[in-house]
C-alpha cells in the first residue's frame, strides 16, 4: 500500500530522515494557525491526516505492518474464507504430527478474546458493520388464553424503536461538512490484523480504529445536529399482530420492516412471541383441555340416567356459548370410561377447507348412590326385577341401531348434537390419560338448571 507515502509526498523506500522532513514541510503548511481562518476547517483535517501518517510511517513496526498489507482487502464480495490470509510457517522443525497449536490461542483468535485488547471502539454508532437484520429485530412476548386461540386476536402494540436520522439520511454529518477520506484505510472502514500463531500468520478483517470504520474524517462540529453522529434516532411506533383462528399453543407472528433501522441494512422485523397457559384465573374457559385440534372435558350424570338414557339435557358449554344437546335414547347404557365424541366441536383448523374443527372428547363420570342408600328389602328386590334378566349383549345390540339424532323440543338456546359413544380403547391414548387424571375433579351437579359441572385442574 502506498496510500500514507502519498499523504506526506514521499516515495515507499523514502528513509527516516525523508519520511520527517516531509512531515515537517507539510505541518507548518497545513497548521491551523498557519492559515486565513475560511481555510481553517479543512486545514484541521489535513493536519490530522499527515500527522496520523507519520505516527504509522516513523515508526519502524507500524511501517512494516502496514507495508505488509495492513489496509483493507479488495476482495470484499468474493469468499468468505478470503478474510483470512493463512502464512503456514512451521518452526522448530516441527514434523508430521507435531502439535503447533495452542489450545487457548486457538479458541482466543476464533473468540476475538486476543490481539490488541485496546482496540478502539466505535463511539458514533449504536451498530456495526457485521450487523445483520436479525440483530435490529424488536420482540414482545405474551401469555394467551384458550379463547384467544379459539377466536383469534388483535395484539396492539406501542414501542419505540431507532430509524435512520431523517435530518442527514443516516451519514451523521451535517449538511456541506468537510469530510476527508482516511488515510489508513482507504475510506473502506476496515484494515488487516495479522496474528501470529503456533507457527502460522493469520490476517483478518477489522474495523479501522483511525476513523472508527466510517472511513472518513471530520470535525466534531460537522456532526449531524438532529441524531449527533449517531446516524439513527428514537422514534415511537404502533404495530397490530394478528394471532390466527386455531394457532399452536405456542407460536411466533412476525411483522417485517417494523424493527429497528440503520444505514445499508435490511430493516429488521417485529416479532409478537405467545405461549397458552393454563390458568384458571385468566383462563375462562379451563374446564376444557386442548390436544392439536381436539378439544377434552369431562362431564358427571347420575346413575339413573347412565342406565336408562336421557333427553333435553343442556350438557357442554361451548367456548362460543353454544349449548350443545346431548339425548342418550332409552336402552342405551353409558359404563364408567364411555366417552362422547362430538365432531367438529374442537379447535378451528388454520387455513382449512370450509373453516374445519377438530372434535370435542367428553369423558362421561357417573355418580353412584352413597353407602347405605337402600333403606328395606323391597329395595333390593327391584331392582333385581328391573336389571336381573336383562340380557345386557341384546341390549347392547338394540342400542347400537338407536338414533343418537333427536330434535330439541326446547325453546332454549341449546342445539341438537350428533354424537358418538366410544370406550376408553377406541379414543385417543392422550384423551385416556386426562381422564385418569385424579387431579381433574368434579365439580358437582345442578339439578335445578341441569347443570352437569365442569372439571378443574
């Protein structure tokens, strides 16, 4: 490189002695107090520039460094791997198999952890050159309840966020600034490191300390009024998330272009994080326990109805409000671990044909008499009467050809529901689990509004 030669007019095998009287001539030349005060400014500039060439050029390690190629590489859009510059320089004589690493230089020079520990850092602005969009993201995590999933949400969100100065178009000077292209590093922003390490001589890319990687020079009063140099500043947003019908208990919804800004990057995103949680307290609807697009709860009848069927009974509530109307016909007997499965009561289905639901599971408990209920004999006798003969295969049998269809004869706003009846080997091993699950309780009966309780956990 002979960018510095050129700065103090000198050839690149000019001597110590040449390399001073150059610098010499050029600073009474270009002192600020040497010049008429409208030349002053880019005489401060060009001050600072031939004096920082010859603070690298007369000193003989900083000379050899920089006559090396310790300016920037050309090679900027080329591979990736060209960033380092591998010298193999075996020392010692080391053969085949010797072990020339260090450990701790090694996983330092990958960790940037060694080299110059004094690197300048760069005080103008909030980002570097080796950000990527994904750092200017901007992210908002919420809990959700099972409503929110089953309806859908609108999320609002006011935040605020940093955007390019609209004052000097993210250069961080202001208007007709007296800028100069640094010498170091050829206005790139970036020069060469070499490092030395177990016998090889490693070059690698970083950001200039001279002029802090903007690759030019300026005073400190050409700096941007609105955003000081900064190139960005705060500014406050409102963003609107949109949590679909039937989401996945946890999900990510992403807005692009509504992140943070900075110069020559893409814009990054703003990212909504939700999780479901199931609490009672937040949750309105936790009598009801959700797997993919299936929805679970359990309900509890009386031993009377299990075994002789029952009709008009406003059983299950839905998340919307809907009543659904459960009739049992006559002969039909729901046993301890039946279930009733109801199509097309479950969760909505994202993006499916006609606006599909899952299926809603209900687990049917029943409620035996308490001990000592019967008071005489009599008692005993009929029902031996009544269930003693009863062929329990043939009336099975009949059941199966009953309708499980029937019309409300209610003026209510319960609906008739289709339904199956299946035992606890035809359901889903997930839907048995809850149902053995001794933590889900019941809550009790109303027999005045035929409320059939709901099941906590």
């Amino acid at each position: 490189m002979t960018r510095l030669y050129e700065v103090l007019g000198v050839e690149v095998s000019a001597t110590e002695g040449e390399i001073r009287k150059a610098y010499r001539k050029l600073a009474l030349k270009y002192h600020p107090d040497k010049v008429s005060p409208e030349l002053r400014d880019e005489s401060e500039i060009k001050f600072k520039e031939i004096t920082e060439a010859y603070e690298i050029l007369s000193d003989e390690h900083k000379r050899n460094e920089y006559d090396l190629g310790g300016g920037p590489n050309n090679n900027r859009n080329g591979n990736p791997f060209d960033d380092f510059d591998f010298d193999f320089e075996f020392s010692n004589g080391g053969g085949h198999g010797a072990n020339f690493f260090d450990e701790g230089d090694f996983a330092q020079f990958f960790t940037g952890n060694g080299g110059n520990g004094n690197r300048k850092t760069n005080n103008h602005r909030d980002f570097n050159q080796r950000q990527t969009s994904k750092d200017l993201d901007i992210t908002f995590d919420i809990d959700v309840t099972l409503s929110d999933l089953y309806f859908g949400k609108l999320i609002k969100k006011t935040y605020k966020r940093k955007i390019i100065c609209v004052k000097c178009k993210g250069n961080g000077l202001r208007k007709n600034a007296v800028k100069i292209t640094c010498p170091i590093c050829n206005g790139q922003g970036i020069t060469q490191e070499y490092r030395r390490m177990g016998g090889m001589t490693f070059a690698q890319r970083v950001e200039c300390n001279q002029c802090e990687g903007l690759g030019i020079y300026s005073r400190p009063d050409d700096k941007c009024r609105k955003c000081k140099g900064n190139l960005v500043i705060d500014d406050e947003n409102i963003v609107e998330f949109k949590i679909e019908k039937g989401s996945p208990n946890i999900g990510t919804v992403e807005m692009s272009s509504m992140g943070n800004e900075y110069p020559n990057i893409k814009t990054g995103k703003a990212i909504l994080n939700f999780k479901f949680i199931q609490d009672d307290e937040l949750n309105n609807n936790s009598m009801f326990f959700r797997d993919g697009d299936n929805l679970f709860t359990k309900i509890s009848i009386n031993l009377v109805d299990a075994l002789c069927g029952f009709e008009n009974n406003r059983l299950i509530k839905t998340i919307d409000n809907r009543w659904l109307n459960i009739k049992i016909p006559m002969g039909k007997v729901l046993k301890p671990g039946d279930s009733i499965i109801i199509k097309g009561e479950g969760m909505p289905i994202p993006n499916s044909y006609l606006s599909s639901h899952g299926d809603l599971y209900v687990g049917v408990e029943i409620i035996f008499p308490k001990d000592n209920w019967m008071l005489e004999r009599n008692d005993k006798n009929r029902l031996i009467d009544v269930l003693g003969h009863v062929n329990s295969k043939e009336n099975e049998s009949k059941s199966k050809d009953a309708s499980n269809n029937a019309d409300d004869d209610n003026d209510d706003d319960s609906q008739p529901t289709v339904f199956q009846i299946k035992d606890k080997n035809s359901v889903p091993k997930t839907f048995n689990t809850y149902i053995n699950n001794t933590d889900v309780k019941n809550f009790g009966t109303d027999s005045k509004s035929k409320w059939f309780g709901w099941f906590g956990w």
